[in-house]
C-alpha cells in the first residue's frame, strides 16, 4: 500500500495480533488465535465492522464478541488488541433495553470498567467499546465500523493453535459423529476406535457405508477376524461342502444347514445355522464321526448324512425361522477331538410340530478342519 508496514501497525491502519511485525493482512485470510493465559479461552479480531456484523461474524465461528470478567481480562485484551487501535468493540450492549447492558455472550459476571462519565448513551449509543490505551469502556452508537474482538471457548485438542469449536464450524466435515470434538482427537482419547487406521471413527465409516459391517456387531468387516485372508469376515464367510439337500416341511420351504467361520481349529468361530424351520417338537444339531457303525434312519423326511452320529447341542420345542450354535471345537466328542486334516459332516434333525410323525433334516454341510 505504499506504507512500510511498521507504520501501517504502528498508526493501527493494520493487525499484528501476534506480534511478530508482520501485518496480519499479509499472512493469509485464516483469523489469528490468541489463547489467554488469563482463562485459557481463544481470542482474534476482525476487520472493522458494525457491532452487530462484529457479533453475527463471532456467532458464525463459534463465540461471540469478547467478555470481560474481570480486571485481569480487561488488561490482557486492551494490551493484546491495542496495537492494532485505540478501541474495539466488546459484547456488552444495552440494544434490548436501554440502560439494562448485558453481554452478547449471556454471561453475567458482574465487571465493568466504564470510563468516569460513561455510558452516557450519546447519540443513542447502545454498545460498548474497550479503549486499549486506558482499559476503560465507552458507549457508542453502531457507528463508525470498528475492529471486534470475539472470544471462543473451546479446546484445541490437536494443538495447532486454532479452536476446535472454531475448525468445525469451518469444515463440519472434521467432526464426522458431530460430538464437538475433532475426529483425530476422538480417536486419540479413546473416545471412538479407528481400527482401519483411516483417520475417521468407525462409528462413521459405518454410518456412511452399513455394508462396511455385515454382521452387524458395529466392528468394520476390515478388523474382524478374517483366518483365511479373503477379506470377508469369518462371520459372514460360508465355508465348507453343502449336500444333502432336504425336503419340504410344514412351513413349505426346505430346511438348510449354513455354516460360517473358519476351518482353522485354534480360531474356535464356527458357527452353524439351520434356516427355512417351521415351529418345531425339539431339535439337535449333529456332526458325524469319524469311524462307526452308520445309524439307520430310514424313515426320515430328508437324507441322512451324518453316518454315525455325534450330538453337539440340543434345541427346544417352539423353535422357528432358524436357530444357530457357536460348534467348541476343543470338546471332546464321542471320545475324541476333532483333529486337523479330519473331514467332519454337520446336519440338524428336528420334528416338525405340525407333522410330528417321522423327523425331519436340514441339508448338510462337511467341512475339513486345518
């Protein structure tokens, strides 16, 4: 502008907020943050504006124009803020009633620091303004357009100087679960897991994509357990051959045996699930052994392919749609363990209570165990 910039902040045409002799309009368009050492709350400035624009433009960034609490604030503002001007707008205003001021804020800390005189209402002055060199308050109409001081309260959990209250309103994006806090500092506090190592709370990659978690226990499919490396949780992960296929029960539909998890004997996740039931007289689910006589079953509804049967677990009557069983893998059955290299066929058997007179079975499902 043709002035050397010493003289723009000297004469206060410009900020230098932060003291480093560099006129703020020079180093961006982002505000400059000052944390008090008085409170703790974060303070900057804007260009000279009306009271009201002055506190529309706080209100937007999270804060409101500044208030004063005590004669150590008033201090710290009028020698913080008073290179950059004589006097700057504050939250106190009596606009509602005259006479009655009350801060911006809400506040009621009871400090006030008017200058001997004042307010004295000139001119139908209805707000207050800090003159930095006494540090003592005006009254003054809403104009001419002066430089606010605005004050926001909030942490800055990542340190970089700017208040989280104040980033979020600028880009709501860094708050994805809108808690008030800063996704990088939820997840360094413990407050949300971010097990894919993304940057974002899990919380809101699945509310962004549900399919992220198919089986629905709000853990990302990506840090489930997954034993063989397909991507596809052991959960959600069908293993094993399928045969057997059934017939038809009372409910129309073909009882099927699922079984999902993983072959690996340690993992200890296999579960199986008979689907497509009606309301049944009782149930078991069985697994085959591994040498024996195979059990005559002749009047079954289905094809038995269990051989010689192993009971796993029992089901009650009343059962419908489907039942599951969490298979412990470490149990001793008929004797034995179930050894790795072992191929082991699993069926569920059950008597339909509209046609109690043969039992029925699902389709079955043979897997080998590594």
């Amino acid at each position: 502008n043709g002035i050397l910039d010493e003289c723009d902040i000297a004469s206060g045409f410009s900020f230098d907020v932060n003291l480093n002799h560099i006129p703020d309009e020079c180093e961006g368009t982002e505000p400059i943050w000052l944390k008090s050492p008085v409170n703790g709350n974060w303070y900057t400035s804007v260009a000279p504006l009306k009271w009201s624009q002055c506190e529309q433009q706080a209100v937007a960034w999270g804060g409101h124009l500044v208030t004063v609490r005590n004669q150590a604030e008033n201090d710290w503002l009028a020698q913080s803020y008073g290179v950059a001007g004589d006097d700057f707008w504050i939250g106190y205003n009596d606009q509602a009633v005259e006479g009655l001021f009350v801060w911006s804020s809400g506040e009621t800390p009871g400090y006030e620091n008017w200058r001997p005189g004042e307010p004295d209402d000139l001119n139908g002055a209805d707000f207050a303004i800090l003159q930095s060199s006494a540090g003592t308050w005006m009254d003054y109409p809403w104009l001419p357009v002066r430089v606010g001081v605005l004050e926001v309260i909030s942490d800055d959990c990542d340190g970089n100087e700017i208040p989280d209250v104040y980033e979020i309103r600028m880009n709501p994006s860094l708050d994805c679960n809108s808690n008030g806090q800063l996704d990088d500092c939820d997840v360094q506090d413990g407050t949300s897991t971010d097990c894919n190592g993304n940057g974002r709370p899990d919380e809101c990659d699945l509310a962004d994509d549900p399919s992220l978690d198919c089986n629905g226990n709000n853990i990302l499919d990506d840090c489930d357990p997954d034993c063989d490396g397909d991507g596809t949780p052991d959960d959600c992960d069908p293993i094993g051959v399928s045969s057997c296929p059934s017939v038809p029960n009372s409910s129309g539909l073909e009882a099927v045996l699922h079984a999902k998890g993983c072959e690996v004997l340690g993992v200890q996740n296999l579960t199986l699930t008979a689907s497509n039931l009606p309301t049944i007289k009782g149930g078991a689910f069985l697994m085959s052994a591994m040498n024996g006589p195979r059990a005559n079953h002749l009047l079954l509804n289905g094809t038995w392919c269990v051989g010689r049967p192993l009971l796993i677990t029992r089901v009650p009557s009343g059962t419908s749609g489907s039942v599951s069983v969490t298979v412990d893998l470490t149990s001793v059955y008929g004797g034995s363990m179930i050894q790795p290299g072992e191929t082991r066929t699993f069926q569920f058997i059950y008597r339909d209570s509209l046609n109690n007179q043969n039992p029925y079975v699902s389709s079955a499902v043979s897997i080998t165990f590594q």
